[in-house]
C-alpha cells in the first residue's frame, strides 16, 4: 500500500514571511500555476482515495485532482497544520523580537513546548499518527496537507526524534511516497 504526502501549494502573497499554521487562505498566483501541473501530472497516477486536511489551500487541491476521477474525498482534520495559537497571522520577524530565542524551542524542545500558546509538536505527532492509522485501506492514497503534519509523519515513521521534524519539511508541491503495511 502507497501513500502520496503531498504539500498544498503557495499561499497568497500576503501570507509570506507570515506563521499561518491554522490560518484559511488560498493560494499565490505562483500557487494557481502549480496546482495546475500538479493535476495534470498527477492525472495518469492511479489514486484508490483522496485525503484532505480541509484547509482551503488543501480541499481545493484534492478537489481538482479528484475531477474526473471515481475516487472518496475524505476530510480529515488530523491533517491540518499545527496550530500556533497567539503566533497565528503575525510575522516571523515580529514574532522573533517578541520572543527571541524562546521561539527556537519549537525545534528543539518539540515534545512540550507550545509556540504561541498553541500545539505542542508532540499532540501534533499523535494527531497526525492517529489520521495515519485511519488512512482509507486502498492500494494509493493520496493526503492533500502541510508541511508539518507531512515532516512530522515521517520523522516518526523514521523512528527518530520530533527534534528532527525541520528535516523532513517538503517544498510546496512536493509529494513524498511512503509504503504502508496492510
């Protein structure tokens, strides 16, 4: 069983430089562009179910790949990205010179600390396990969802520590393959 982790594409302009974990925006015009080639590379893959975190930039994209096709479109909301509580729409650079090094514990105290009063890496890990075990049982699924749940997920398959969660973020677009056991 093949599962297809696919990172939604880039979010509105306006977002840039912006923590928007729980935040529903769409995407960038760069983001439109890309979402299209990802359909239309997609198109000739066999997919058995689709996944989405029901975040807009994510249904939308598992809403286009599923066009055409007689494939389940599942919401899921285990595949949302974390939730940064306080820190959700502010800048990076703000949030830094409010914070200072404080905001380096997400990477590397992920287990308890809880950036913006939000998620702890840890509740993000079981979340995202907890919508792994219940993945559709067909032979591809495809999961429309973010860079943390994504990077997460395979930092535990990978049975290393939520410190090295920053390693395994994809680039918008990127879809990453991980087999499954029945």
């Amino acid at each position: 069983m093949k599962v297809l982790l696919l990172r939604h594409p880039p979010v509105a302009k306006a977002w840039a430089g912006r923590c928007y974990g729980r935040s529903d925006m769409g995407w960038s015009r760069e983001g439109q562009t890309l979402a299209a080639r990802i359909v239309a590379d997609l198109a000739a893959t066999t997919i058995d179910a689709i996944v989405h975190s029901g975040a807009l930039r994510s249904w939308l994209l598992a809403e286009k790949i599923a066009r055409g096709r007689d494939v389940p479109v599942i919401n899921d909301p285990r595949w949302l990205e974390r939730d940064f509580g306080a820190w959700e729409g502010r800048s990076w650079n703000a949030i830094w010179r409010e914070t200072g090094a404080e905001m380096d514990r997400m990477m590397t105290d992920p287990e308890t600390y809880r950036p913006g009063g939000g998620e702890r890496g840890r509740d993000l890990a079981d979340r995202v396990l907890a919508g792994w075990a219940a993945l559709p049982r067909e032979p591809t699924v495809l999961v429309v969802a973010h860079g943390g749940p994504i990077a997460t997920l395979r930092t535990v398959l990978d049975g290393q520590s939520l410190t090295r969660a920053v390693d395994f973020i994809p680039a918008c677009g990127e879809i990453v393959v991980v087999q499954r056991r029945q």
